[in-house]
C-alpha cells in the first residue's frame, strides 16, 4: 500500500511538472514570437512590411527564408565576417542593423518571425537571362542548392528560391568579386566563391539566375 502510495505521488508531481512545463513553454514561445515582430518593425523599414523586400533599400526579400540561414548571416553580419568590405555598398547598410541586435535570444527571436512570413515570389526584373541555358548552369549548383533551389542546410547552402533576382545578381557579382566570401571569418562564403568564378561572365550569370527564378513558381 505504501509503494503504490509512493508511485501515485511521484505521477502527481511528473504530470504537474509536465503540465507546468507546457504552459510555460507556450508562454515563452508567445513571448518570442512578440520579441521577434515588435524587433521586425525595425528591419521592414528596409525590408517591407512583409520581408518581400525594396529595390530602393537595397534590401532583399527576406520572408520565409530558413530558419538556420537567417541566424547564420544575422550572425555574419553582427561578427563582421560579411559586410565589412569597403565595396560592399548594401551589406555596410546591413551590418549595423544587426549589431542593434544586442542579445542572442532577440537575433533568435527576430530570425524566427521572419522565417514564419509567407515566402514571397517576386517579378523577374533581369533582362536578356535564357532559363534554358541557365538549367543547363544550374547542374554545378544543385549539388549544394539542391535539384530545386531549396537549399541543403547540411552543407551550408541556403535556398535560391523566394529572392529578387537583382539581390542574386549582387550575391553571385559579390562572391566572384570578393566583396563576399573573402572574409577570413567567413568559412562558408568562401565555399561559395569558386561557383560564382565557375559563371564566366555576364551573361552566364543573367542565364542561371533566369532558370532559378523559374524555380520559385
Ligand atoms: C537600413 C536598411 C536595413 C535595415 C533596417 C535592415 N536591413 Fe537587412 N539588409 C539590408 C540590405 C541592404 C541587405 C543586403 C546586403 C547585401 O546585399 O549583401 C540586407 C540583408 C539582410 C539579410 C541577408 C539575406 C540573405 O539572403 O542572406 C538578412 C537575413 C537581413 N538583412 C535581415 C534583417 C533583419 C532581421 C533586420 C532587422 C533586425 C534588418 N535586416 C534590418 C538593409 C537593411
Ligand atoms: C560547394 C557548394 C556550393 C555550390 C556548388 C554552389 N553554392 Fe551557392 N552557396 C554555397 C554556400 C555554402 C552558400 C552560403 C554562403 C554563406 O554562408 O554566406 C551559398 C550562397 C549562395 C548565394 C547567396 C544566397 C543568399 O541568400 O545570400 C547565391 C545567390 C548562390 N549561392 C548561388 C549559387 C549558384 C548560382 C551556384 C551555381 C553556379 C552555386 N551557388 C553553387 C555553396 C555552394
């Protein structure tokens, strides 16, 4: 009678812990994602209301990207591993932004809301690009991006689908360049580099973002 007396405590207690522990996390959770969009109203001032982004900004869109690549580049951002080099013009806007971010918990916070945004598919500006070329391009970049552009977070590689395609244009241009990707700190932007030198000019570049555009529809 004792032991069974004892056991019956012991439930009492896991099942008031259990309890105790699911409302507080549903608590927290709530309290993050209130964090996270009272710190977003900041970023949309650049980024738009909805994360689709603004060409006059400079500011890509950022809605629905992963969750793990937004911290990652929030992250590069604040450690100056990207955004710090003296030609790149967008990423300088870019980087005190995120050193506002003071603590991890409202980096965590803030990339969590963004990530919860719808994922904005966006008109394709870039003229003169052929999608069928650019497939053809595209078979050196699945192998990290993977076969769709949903990216493989394994290796590092975010989504290509759900951006603008002129912030593409600058990525490619800034890894080929150096302007990404050449930062010591920057590990896995350095992976990135020699793909962007794979894409031989202008043009190439034009054709493979062309094919990736048509991925996000
Ligand atoms: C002053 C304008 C401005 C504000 C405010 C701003 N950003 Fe940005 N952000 C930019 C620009 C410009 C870029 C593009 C950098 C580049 O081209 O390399 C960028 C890039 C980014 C990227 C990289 C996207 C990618 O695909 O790698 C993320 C993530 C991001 N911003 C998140 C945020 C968040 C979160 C906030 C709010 C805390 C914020 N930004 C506030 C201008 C801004
Ligand atoms: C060896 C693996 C690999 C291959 C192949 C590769 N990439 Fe990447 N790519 C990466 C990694 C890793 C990143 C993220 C870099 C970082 O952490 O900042 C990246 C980032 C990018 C970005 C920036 C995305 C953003 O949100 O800022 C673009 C654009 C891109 N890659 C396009 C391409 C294209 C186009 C190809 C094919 C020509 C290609 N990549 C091939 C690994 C690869």
């Amino acid at each position: 009678m004792k032991r069974i007396g004892l056991w019956q405590y012991v439930l009492r207690v896991l099942c008031g812990t259990g309890l105790a522990l699911l409302v507080f996390s549903n608590t927290a959770n709530a309290e993050e994602n209130e964090r996270g969009k009272q710190l977003f109203e900041m970023c949309s001032q650049c980024h738009g209301l909805q994360g689709e982004g603004m060409a006059l900004s400079l500011a890509p869109s950022i809605a629905g990207l992963e969750l793990w690549s937004l911290e990652a580049q929030l992250r590069k951002f604040r450690d100056g591993a990207r955004g710090v080099h003296h030609e790149d013009i967008a990423g300088m806007r870019m980087r005190p932004m995120s050193m506002w971010l003071k603590t991890d918990e409202d980096l965590v916070a803030v990339a969590n809301y963004v990530a919860s945004l719808p994922a904005v598919t966006s008109e394709a500006t870039i003229e003169g690009g052929d999608a069928t070329k650019g497939k053809a391009l595209y078979g050196l970049c699945q192998s990290c991006h993977g076969a769709n552009g949903e990216g493989l977070q394994p290796l590092n590689a975010p989504k290509l689908t759900n951006h603008t395609d002129w912030y593409l244009k600058t990525q490619i241009y800034n890894f080929k360049t150096g302007i990404r990707g050449s930062n010591p700190k920057d590990t896995t932007g350095a992976l990135m580099r020699p793909m962007a030198m794979a894409l031989a000019n202008d043009q190439a570049i034009n054709d493979v973002i062309s094919y990736i555009m048509t991925l996000s529809k």
